[in-house]
C-alpha cells in the first residue's frame, strides 16, 4: 500500500511539474511575442519620422533644383507607396517583402535627390537643407538600430518556437514562426548613411 501511494504522489509531482513549465512556457512565448511587437512598431514609427521629414526635405531642394521635377516626384511618389504599406501585428512573409520592398524603394529616391542636392553648393550651404539632413541622418542611424532590434527579437521568438519541449506548447496555442526582416547585404547595414558635410 506504502508503495502505490509513492507510485501516486510521483504521479501528481510529474504532472505538477510538467503543468508549471507549461505555464513558464506559455509565459514566455507571451513575452517573447510582445517583444517582437513593441520592436516592429519601433520600425515603423522610425519610417514614419523619415516620410515625415521627406517633404520637408523635397520641398528645399526643389527651390533650388528647378530643374529636377523628375527626381521630386519620384521622391513623392516612393513616399505616398511606402505610406500605404503597412505591417499588420503578425505579418506573413509576403507582408514582410511588400514593407521592405517599399522601404528600399524610399531610400533609392531619397539617395538621387541628396545627390541632385550635393551638386547644388548653393543647397548646400543652405541652413535648412543642413539641418534636415541632419536628422535625416539620425533617422537612419535609429532605422539601423531599430531593425537590428527587431532582428533580434524575432530570432529569439522564433528559436523558442522551434526548441523542444517549448514546440509542443508553441503547436497547442498556436504560436508560429515570425518572419524575418531581409536587410541584404550586412556591410550596407553596418555602415552608417553618408550626409553632405557643410563645406
């Protein structure tokens, strides 16, 4: 009798045990989750700030630049592109692309009009036209630092979904792989964005 009540308690310390890491596990694919949103909507208001800055920016160089009405509504019309892409809280992969594919077309019309800018010495004098590319410069050292960040929180959730035991929690509730940000390549990454110093 002694013994089926040491078989009995080890049964209910099992199943106690195997209940609490389901709690710690569940736990933490919460935490995790949370994570990997708070860093996504950090991405998204740095590219907010940047579009922001963008008319601004367009706006003094085409007082200068006449001429290169080309180059400002391809700038405009990035903008208004990339504006409509949105992430919804859990993005599939195709999302992913369609935001970053935006993002790098951004960053294209914005680098022709700061080379249409670097050509002008008037514009490059210009106070404005300095200030503003100083905080688009910061707005790209945070867009950098904010992707790195979202790199790293999905990494980490996504490891969690995939480890065993924690996959049989994740496949219960749901819990799927995140997917990645596609940076290219990690030297242009690492580098920060060149802006036109006053000379």
């Amino acid at each position: 009798m002694r013994t089926l009540g040491w078989i009995f308690l080890g049964i209910v310390c099992f199943f106690l045990l195997v209940g609490m890491w389901g709690m710690v596990a569940y736990n933490a694919f919460q935490t995790r989750d949370e994570k990997v949103s708070a860093a996504q909507t950090n991405i998204l208001n740095v590219y907010k700030k940047r579009a922001d800055l963008i008319p601004n920016l367009a706006a003094t160089v085409s007082r200068y630049a006449e001429h290169e009405k080309d180059v400002l509504l391809s700038v405009a019309a990035a903008r208004a592109r990339a504006g409509q892409i949105t992430l919804p809280p859990n993005p599939s992969a195709e999302d992913m692309k369609k935001f970053e594919q935006a993002q790098k077309e951004l960053s294209s019309s914005l680098a022709r009009l700061l080379a249409v800018a670097e050509s002008n010495p008037n514009l490059k004098a210009n106070e404005n036209f300095l200030d503003l590319q100083k905080q688009l410069a910061q707005i790209e050292t945070q867009a950098v630092i904010a992707r790195r960040r979202y790199i790293e929180e999905v990494k980490a959730y996504n490891v969690n979904v995939r480890s065993f035991p924690n996959n049989l929690i994740a496949n219960r509730f749901g819990y799927t792989v995140k997917p990645q940000l596609s940076l290219g390549d990690e030297r242009e990454l690492r580098r920060v964005p060149k802006v036109f110093d006053k000379q």
